[in-house]
C-alpha cells in the first residue's frame, strides 16, 4: 500500500506510530516524521555517565502491561529486556528514612498494619476503623485521590505514601491527580460496589508472581530507539510544523524553515499544549478540550559516583510532601538494576507540579542540592566523577478528576485523516504511549467508509 503519512514528534509516541505505519503500509509508502530535536526519542534519552549508558528521562517501564514487553519481543530485542534486581524503595518522611509499604496500589494501602510506624497511631486507628464506616459512593465518580484517600484514611497517608508515589509518576501529587487515572483499578471495585476504599484496594492488588514488577533496557532506552528508527525506515525532518490545513481528503504541512508537506494522514505526536496549538483552525474542539490539560515540568541529575560510595542496598527513595529535601525521589540505579563497574549510578529528579524549579534553577544549583540531600538521606558526602543535568520541561501531563471524559471529548473533535498520540490520553508511561501509537495508527489506515 502507498501513500504519504507524516508523524509531527519523535517522542516513543511518535517513534512507535512511524514503526508501526510502515508494518502496516510497507516499503512503498512515504513516512515523514518531524521534531527539531537534537535527536529522536523524546523523554527516552540515553546518556553516557561515568562511562556507561543511562536513561535520563523515562526509565523503566511495567512488566505487567504488555505494550512494552511486546514491542521488544518484534523488534528483536528481547534478550535486551532485564529486571530489576528486587531491591526495594525507601520513603522518607519525618525527616527518616522508612521501608516501603508492601500491599499497596499506587501508595493507597490495604491494611493498617503495613503503615505501622509511617502514620500516627491515630491514623492507624482511623485506617482500621474504615470498613465499618459508611462509603458514599457514586459510579462514574473521578474525584482527586487525596479527596477518598484522605476521608477514609487521614491525611498522613495521603502525604506520607500516595504523594510520593504520584510524585514519582506524574510530578504531581494526590491533590491534582484523579482517581481512575492513579488507581483504575480501585474505581472500578467501587464502581461494583465494594463497601469500603480498603475493600476496593483488597480486590485489586496485583498478584506477585515472583519476577520483577519493572523492566528496562540493557544499553538504555537509546536501543529501542535505534531500532524503531532502522525497522520504521522514515525521513527524519528536524524541524517544527507550524501549520497544520486540509487539503481535499488529505493535509498539508508547513514547518518552521517554509517547507511543505503533502499527507494523506497525521499522527499528531506532540504534548497536548504543542497539539492544542497547532489544531486550533482545524479541529477547535480538539484544541479546547487539549487547551484543559495541564502539566508539570521535572529535571533530573544524574551522578556517576566511586565505587564503594557507602549507599544502601535498596532501590532508591521517595520524599514524602513537605519534607526539607529538594528531590522528589532518588533512584540507586545501580542498585536498582545490578549494574557493576568501578562506579556506581544514581539519579535524582526534582520539580513538581506547580513549581518552576526544573525551568529556573541552574545546573549548578541543581548539583548543590542533589548533594545536599545524599547528605541528608544516606549521611554520605558524594563526590561525583560525572554529572549529567537534564529537563523536562511541560513533559509530564496531569490527569486530573475526569480526564478520561477529557480524553473522549479530544479525540471526537478530529478530522477524518488526523489522529493523536502521546502520553497525555491513556496513559504517561512508556507501555501506555506504545499503545496509544498503535491505536492510533490502526484509526488512521483502517478502510473508510466510501
């Protein structure tokens, strides 16, 4: 099948949309894919540290869900896949560090118990009180997580173990994110009528199989990024489209260097702010629903320090709210995922929803502070033989109360020929963007109707 299809944004979306329309199309259509980048892969980026490879941006993904693992698998990379080595998370909450909670969905716990010393004992009370109490609830309801999670449990919960959890997935916090984007699962169990919030999290607990909840890549997120480049066999045009207009049944782009491109179809690849923009004359409706979503912006500082730096054997830390650290969360990478060598690999990210820290704080403040708090958490004075300094500005979308309503409006608003992908619709991790992209792929070459 021929045909010219453009991808604007060469993210993993974008990457995965251009792959997956030339399995679909094959060796004769034209695929374009633009991004003024450096170079493609969006927030998977691979550093050199301390000379050896490491993600900067996304990391890792889950092993449960099955985009990522899949596309590994046809891409020919299977045995690049590893685990993590099964070392567990600190959190760190009343100025110390505390082991993770086990029996939670995303921070939300189970049982009282698993909080023991994390939260008061008033709260302890309060969480093991909570299945006898009155539950109004209404299906179809997306109130923030800190609403529920703080009725039903107490605000310690909220700020000590769902904060730090939605902090390190979204840069957000329990206040801003809803509750069928953080938990699914758990709404759907009330949505069936589970009597109470520690029912709902009972019912929906992943089973432990006994393998690694989190996978990566051996030589970093830049492997799967080479070879969705080489198997999608696209012309990369390192440029920004402006312009986005119908022509008849097809597109035409107008990038910021004056040139224009003619398409049948548009995967449309970019954050929903970009898209917002860019849609505005063609798909208004699109645009307004894009225009309510939200972000946050992080970066990440990323240390190669001695080997034998005195760090604990766990995976890294998560920082509960309102606690005088700088970082949101630190990660032992090579703790994490049992990586040798003569130094040792960690990273630290920093910014909130928000905040302007990720875009108004220098490098240099940046490295100060990710000292300062090694300092604080492990009582160890770094002293780093590489640092890499990274940002993510706008990169990390909020899924607030109601998003999936957001999402369905977005996507009812496009033309026939323009469909959307990124990590602002199902989901923001990296098996969610996979399948976004292939959605989206399958809209747009899927037979229309004459």
């Amino acid at each position: 099948m021929s045909g010219s299809y453009c991808v604007v944004g060469g993210g993993i979306s974008g990457l995965t949309a251009a792959y997956r329309l030339r399995r679909a199309l094959g060796g004769d259509a034209a695929i374009t894919v633009f991004d003024p980048a450096d170079r493609l892969g969006g927030i998977l980026r691979t550093e050199r540290v301390g000379g050896q490879p490491m993600d900067v941006g996304a990391e890792a993904f889950v092993v449960r869900r099955p985009e990522a693992v899949d596309l590994l698998d046809e891409l020919g990379l299977a045995e690049r896949r590893v685990g993590t080595t099964g070392a567990r998370p600190l959190i760190y909450s009343q100025a110390r560090l505390h082991p993770l909670p086990a029996g939670t969905v995303n921070g939300i716990p189970s049982s009282a118990p698993s909080m023991s010393g994390l939260v008061d004992a008033a709260t302890l009370g309060r969480m093991e009180s909570e299945p006898a109490r009155p539950l109004d609830w209404r299906p179809g309801a997306d109130p923030p997580v800190a609403g529920l999670v703080g009725d039903r449990f107490g605000a310690q919960v909220v700020t000590r173990s769902v904060d730090p959890m939605l902090a390190g997935v979204y840069a957000g916090s329990a206040a801003t994110i809803g509750l069928r984007s953080a938990v699914p699962g758990v709404a759907a169990a009330l949505d069936r009528g589970a009597t109470s919030l520690t029912e709902a999290v009972r019912t929906v607990l992943p089973p432990n199989p006994g393998g690694p909840v989190f996978g990566a890549v051996d030589g970093g997120y830049r492997v799967l990024v080479d070879e969705l480049i080489g198997q999608g066999r696209f012309r990369w045009r390192a440029t920004a489209v402006e312009r986005l207009e119908r022509d008849g049944h097809g597109w035409v782009l107008r990038d910021d260097e004056g040139a224009v491109c003619h398409a049948d179809g548009v995967v449309l690849a970019l954050p929903a702010p970009r898209m917002a923009r860019l849609v505005a004359a063609v798909a208004p409706r699109t645009a307004a629903a894009a225009s309510r979503i939200t972000t946050a912006s992080s970066a990440v500082v990323a240390l190669a320090v001695p080997g034998g730096t005195p760090l604990p054997q766990q995976s890294g830390v998560l920082v509960a709210s309102g606690e005088r650290l700088h970082a949101k969360a630190v990660t032992l990478s090579s703790r994490k995922w049992g990586r040798g060598g003569n130094v040792e690999l960690l990273r630290l990210s920093f910014g909130r929803f928000g905040d302007d820290t990720a875009r108004d704080t220098s490098d240099e403040q940046l490295l100060a502070w990710a000292l300062s708090d090694l300092a604080t958490l492990f009582d160890v004075e770094v002293d780093p033989v590489d640092v890499c300094v990274h940002r993510w500005l706008e990169a990390m979308p909020q899924y607030g109360p109601g998003h999936a309503t957001l999402v369905a409006e977005l996507r009812a608003g496009l033309p026939p020929g323009l469909v959307l992908a990124g990590s602002y619709l199902d989901g923001i991790g990296v098996p969610a963007c996979i399948g976004a992209a292939g959605r989206a792929v399958a809209e747009l070459t899927a037979p229309r109707p004459a």
